[in-house]
C-alpha cells in the first residue's frame, strides 16, 4: 500500500481561539477542527493560561471582551519571552479602519470580520502559520555555524543573556569555557583548509556531546574557538578536561604542532554567580584571558577560575 503523502512537519498545528461569544467559537472551532488541533477559552486571563502550558502555533482572538479585551490579551501574549512571536489574528465586528490600526500597531498579524466567512479565516490562519514556520526555520538557521552544524556566536550570546535575565536566584551558578584548537593555522597550512574544515568538525561533534541537558550549549565561537555554557555547572574544570582528553585520545595527526603528535586544544573557564552574567561580557572576557594563559602555559589544557 502507497503512504499517504504526509506534509513537513506533519504534526497537526495548534489554534487557540479566545472569543467570549460561544456560537462564535463553536463556529470557529468547527471550520478549523478537521486541519488544526483547536483550543478554546471564553475569556482572555483563560486564554493566557492556556498558552502558559500548551504548545500554541496561532490565536484567534476576539477584540471585543468583557473584562480583559483583545487589545490586553495582545500585549500580555507579546510581553511574554516563549509568546512573543506567536502570530495573533484579531476577530472584530468593528469595521472601524482605526480599531484595525491600533491592533496592528499592538502587533496583531491579521484581521477578520465578523460574521465569519470560513475560506477567509482558513486562508488567513493558513498564510500566518506558514509565515511564522518560514521564520522559525529562518532563525534556526541564523542561530547555526554553517560549517559544523553546532550553534553560532549570535545563539551562544543571545542564550547567555537570556539565562541572565531568566535566572533570578543569587545562588545559581554558570560555567562559560572558551576553547581554541592549538597550533590551528599550521594544522590548515600543512593539511589544507578542507582537512582543517573536517577537523573544526570533529571537534564540534566532540564538545556538543558536553551539552546534552536542557539549557546547556556548545557553539563555535569563531575560527578556531568554541563555546560552552553549562548552567548550574560547578564542576566546570572536569568537564573541560575531559573535553580536551576527548579531543587528544581522538588522535588526529598534527605534523606541524610543537604541544603534541595530535590536534590539541586549550580553554579557559569560568564559573560565576548568574547575578553576576549581567556583565556577561566581563566573564567572556576573563574566560578568553584564562584560555591565553592555558596557551602560553604549554597548551593542551585547561585554566579555571571562580569569580
Ligand atoms: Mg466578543
């Protein structure tokens, strides 16, 4: 038996409506039901919970509520981290041009009109779930190092903020290491830049297995230097060692290195207070002078510090 054709991302896309008017999402829930799972709430604070613990890909969002109207629904869903992006279509009976131009100031993707006509709706709600899939797939790609697959500078930064900002209790503690791969442009000047490509491979391949748990990251910093944050990580020290074990026991020739027979690397780490990552950019800083220091210590190991 032929299968059938399943789409990308086959998994059915999640709609939330949020209309006090309950024929309203009944007729609403009704014209979506057999393409999308459908979620419903009978006011905004119902609406905004729900989206605190379900996976929403899109609202449809009345404009006219008691209480909370869709105006406050709006700002509440773009004032939260994990909701900002999340495309909202405002339902209105007003025909109001600056009603309409109000809500898209808030941020609201689209319009419909009362009475509902169900091809508008489906066609409105199918080009903003296509549009908000076509940025999420844009980001991903702007997060990624294009030649090791592991994420990029802009993603380690970004994250390390948002732990920054995330992260209120004093206690925690976050460990930053800084690795460069030693005796890099000899490697590349003697092997050639395609055996030096493969081998900034390996070594990504090697540091992301160090990130395995949620919050955790390893990207490549630039050229020959990689990241790595662990959250909640005060063993930082045996971590990096081990990482530079792991590239050394995987035996890669390096002819022209004066540290070792094999590709090495060097880091420098850090392990500082969340509170503190405010001024993140001191703990790179302080983590990329460590890593100097490993380099003119011999190279091949590792420097830590607790700040
Ligand atoms: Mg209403």
């Amino acid at each position: 038996m032929k299968a059938a054709a399943v789409p990308a991302g086959s998994q059915l896309a999640t709609i939330l409506v949020v209309d006090d008017d309950r024929l309203n999402r009944v007729a609403l829930a009704e014209l979506l039901q057999p393409d999308f799972r459908v979620l419903m709430a009978r006011d905004g604070p119902s609406g905004l919970e729900i989206l605190t613990r379900e996976a929403v890909n899109l609202v449809l969002l009345d404009v006219s509520m008691p209480g909370m109207d869709g105006y406050d629904v709006l700002r509440a869903i773009r004032a939260s981290d994990h909701t900002s992006n999340l495309p909202v279509i405002f339902i209105t009976g007003m025909s109001d041009a600056a009603d309409e131009e109000r809500g898209l100031l808030l941020g609201a993707a689209d319009f419909v009109h009362k009475p509902i006509h169900p091809a508008i709706v489906r066609a409105r709600v199918m080009t903003h779930l296509r549009l908000a899939r076509q940025r999420n797939e844009l980001e991903a790609l702007a997060s990624l190092d294009g030649l090791t697959g592991i994420a990029n500078r802009r993603c380690f930064d970004e994250t390390m903020d948002r732990v920054a900002r995330q992260t209120a209790r004093s206690s925690d503690v976050m460990g930053i290491a800084l690795f460069d791969v030693d005796h890099f442009k000899q490697y590349n000047d003697h092997y050639g830049h395609g055996a030096g490509d493969q081998a900034l491979r390996n070594v990504a391949v090697t540091l992301n297995r160090f990130a395995r748990r949620a919050g955790e990251l390893a990207a490549r910093y630039g050229g020959e230097e990689f990241a790595l944050l662990l959250p909640g990580c005060s063993e930082l020290e045996e971590v990096m060692n081990s990482f530079r074990q792991s590239i050394a026991d995987a035996r890669i020739p390096h002819e022209r290195s004066e540290t070792s027979d094999w590709l090495t690397v060097s880091g420098g780490g850090v392990v500082v207070p969340v509170v503190a990552l405010a001024q993140s950019g001191d703990a790179l800083a302080l983590a990329d002078q460590l890593l100097y220091r490993a380099k003119a210590g011999g190279r091949n190991r590792v420097m830590v510090q607790r700040a």
